[in-house]
C-alpha cells in the first residue's frame, strides 16, 4: 500500500514562498505537485484535489487552497497520517 508523502505537499508549500522571494523553483514545484498526485491515487477526491491544485498552479501559478487539502489529509485513517509524518 502506498503511503501518501505529506511531505511533498509541505515542500510544495516552503518552495512557492521562496519562489515569491525570486528562487526559481518553478519546475520544482510541479514535480512535487506530480509526485504528491501520484501517490495519493488510493485516495480519489485528495487525488482529484491535488491534481487541479498542480494544473491550477502550472497554468498561471495559482495558490492551492491549503486548508482545504489539510481537512481532506485529516480524514486519511489515523495510522495513515502517522506513517506519513
């Protein structure tokens, strides 16, 4: 069973700020967004969430709705969320 990697998506968060701050992490950003989508297929909505997150930011850089991500990852089960920190 794949474990969703959380911490793809608190990368994805730290590299948008320092991309505001000038680093060009552009690039980056999307991978990280691909391989957060790729590991959560098991999970359909986070899944589809994390997708139009990753093409919402690729197509014109739009922040992902955070809080949003965070209520469907604290739905995982809870032995899921502890494996993923």
């Amino acid at each position: 069973m794949k474990v969703l990697s959380i911490a793809l998506l608190a990368a994805v968060c730290v590299l948008m700020s320092e991309r505001r701050q000038g680093y060009p992490y552009r690039l980056r950003i999307i991978g990280h967004f691909h391989e957060a989508e790729d590991e959560s297929q098991e999970w359909p909505e986070l899944h589809a969430a994390i997708r139009e997150a990753r093409k919402a930011y690729q197509a014109g850089g739009a922040t992902p709705n955070w809080e949003g991500l965070d209520v469907m990852i604290g739905e995982l089960p809870g032995q899921l969320r502890q494996n993923t920190v």
